[in-house]
C-alpha cells in the first residue's frame, strides 16, 4: 500500500471541508471494502477521512413513524434494534445474511450501500475492466462470470451490487439523505445506485463532495409482512447469486399489496415492477406467483455461465412469496 495521511473530523462540517479542500481524500467509515480495495491497489487515496467519530450514529423514529437510520450506524447495531426487528424484520433479515458477525461489527450503514462490486475481474489488475478503467474493456463478459448480471448489464459491465441492504431498502421505498456544503438533499435509494450502461465506473448518483448523514425509512405497515430469501453458494458468509426482498398482504385468497426486489442480478438492486403490477390483484396461489416472476424475468439475459440464475430467480421469488402468504400474509 502507498503512503496516505489519515485526517479525523471533529463536525460534519469539517468532514465536508477536508473532502472538499484535500485532494485526493476518501471518506473512511468502517473500512470493510475501501481498505481491501486499497490492499489490491484498486483505491489509491491520498487522505482517509476518518467518518466514524461524527454524530451519525444513531437510530430515532421520526414524526410520521418511520426511522431515521444513521449512516454511522454499525450493521450489528441496526439489526439488533427492536424497532428496526419489529417494524422492518426485511432489513434485519437482509443485514444478518450480509456479512459475517465479524465484518458486520465493523461494517457501517453507509459504507454498505457505498461497497464497489465483488466481480473478481475487477478486483484482478490483470484483467481489463471498464469499472476500473473507463474505456479498458470488460473480461468478464467473455469469462467465467458466475456472478454476473442477468438483469440491466451492458457490454461494459456485467458486475452485480453486493449489498443485501441496499435490496431490502429498495423494496421499502428508503430515501438516503446526503448533505455537502450546497446544504442537504435526499436520493430515493432505487435512483442511488445505477445501471452500467457507457460509464460503469461510476457507482452512484452521489456526488464527489456529499457525505452520506442518513438512510430514512418510511411509515410501511406493509413491511409487517416481508422476508429476505438469499441463495448462495454456502450458508456460511457469501454474496448472494440470487436474492429476494418481499412483502405481501392478502385480502379474500387475493393479493392486494405486493413489493418485491432481486439482489444478485443486476448491477444495482432491482425493482421487479412488472412482478407487482401482474400480480397486484391476482389469486394468491403458486401459479400466480410464478406466472409474475417470470414475466418479470422476460427481460433477463443469461450467459454459459449465468442462465442458471433465471430459473434460480423465478423459484426464489415464487417460495419467498409462498412462505410469505403461509406465514399470515392475509390482513
């Protein structure tokens, strides 16, 4: 690793001023991505803005009864909460499938949903990749990509998200609050993060100099009745090959609500929009579920390596949102 200077803000405002004002400067939340990516000489800071330190937190309930999530906020701590486990048990399922106790002791709100991709063509610096370099080519369309996307890849960039968080978020409709000198906005986290198309390498609709303070979470008494399902390879710590965020209510043997998100499929968390719309108002049963599924993986393409995941995808969101419906989805 090269040399870099290690700066430790005392207010927002200073974190803000040093990320602003020190070229080079990166903020440093628990370190469990940034610091491997550094090892491998992906990252190369000049300044690590230690973020930890600041007043970020925290976990409050809000006026209208949802949560105001610090992104300080350890992945242990916010999976722990009981408001969070009672009111959101999707977001407590998806941080516990996330990461090893360990990584999730260190690991924090805001750097999970600020974690690069686990392609191992990017970690490789002997292979070409387009995250890493814009323009460099992508090995991992050609190679063995188990891994990759089905949903929303370009030739660019075959990469998948890594957060199981992030998944769980989209599906509630979470809002991340960012704030920068301009002052403080908000980002629904289904516009956070972006699809490859020409330029990979860029992560996120955030901007260079905007701190992540926060992740909201709405009002949902939908989110009562939601499940996280991941498969992996092991059911020990391992990013997710396919992965379902749902939430279902039933009324008379019929869906009424229905939310679902996939994880492991695209190159950010994924929405299944045309799965709600089909389903919405449709006989609860097996065959719906899966008649929706896979409409919505219509629009999925997969390669040698990763045709498998269409079918895994359409099962897992068919038993999520059976078990879903045989837990007590009617209300």
């Amino acid at each position: 690793m090269r040399p870099v200077s290690y700066a430790v803000p005392a207010s927002v405002d200073e974190a803000l001023a040093a990320i602003a004002d020190l070229p080079g400067a990166k903020f440093l939340g628990g370190g469990t991505n940034l610091v491997d990516l550094m090892r491998e000489g992906i990252e190369a800071p000049d300044v690590l803005v230690d973020v930890t330190r600041l007043p970020l937190a925290e976990i409050t309930e809000t006026a209208d009864g949802g949560l105001r999530i610090g992104s300080g906020v350890r992945n242990t701590d916010l999976a722990a909460h009981p408001l969070l486990r009672g009111r959101y048990p999707v977001v407590a399922q998806a941080v516990v499938m996330g990461a090893s106790g360990q990584i999730r002791n260190m690991a924090t709100v805001g750097g999970n949903l600020l974690q690069r991709t686990r392609c191992l063509y990017f970690y490789d610096q002997a292979a070409a990749c387009n995250k890493r370099e814009r323009g460099a080519g992508c090995d991992a369309a050609a190679g063995h990509n188990r891994m990759g996307a089905i949903l929303g890849a370009s030739e660019h960039c075959v990469a998948v998200h890594p957060s199981d968080l992030a998944v769980a978020l989209v599906l509630l409709d979470a809002q991340v609050e960012v704030v920068s000198r301009s002052g403080t906005r908000t980002i629904s986290v289904g516009d956070f993060h972006r699809l490859p198309g020409q330029t990979p390498d860029v992560d996120t609709t955030l901007a260079a100099d905007e701190l992540v303070t926060a992740v909201l979470l709405p009002p949902e008494p939908l989110a009562l009745r939601s499940r996280y399902r991941k498969v992996r390879d092991r059911a020990s710590y391992a990013f997710a090959l396919v992965s379902v965020a749902a939430a279902l209510e039933v009324r008379d043997d019929s869906v009424t609500q229905v939310r679902v998100a996939l994880g492991g499929v695209a190159h950010k968390p994924w929405r299944a929009t045309v799965l709600e719309e089909q389903l919405t108002g449709r006989s609860a049963t097996d065959e719906e579920f899966e008649r929706a599924a896979r409409a919505e993986l219509a629009q999925a393409v997969g390669g040698p390596d990763t045709e498998f995941k269409i079918g895994l995808a359409v099962r897992t969101i068919t038993a999520t949102l059976r078990r879903l419906r045989d837990e007590g989805g009617a209300a």
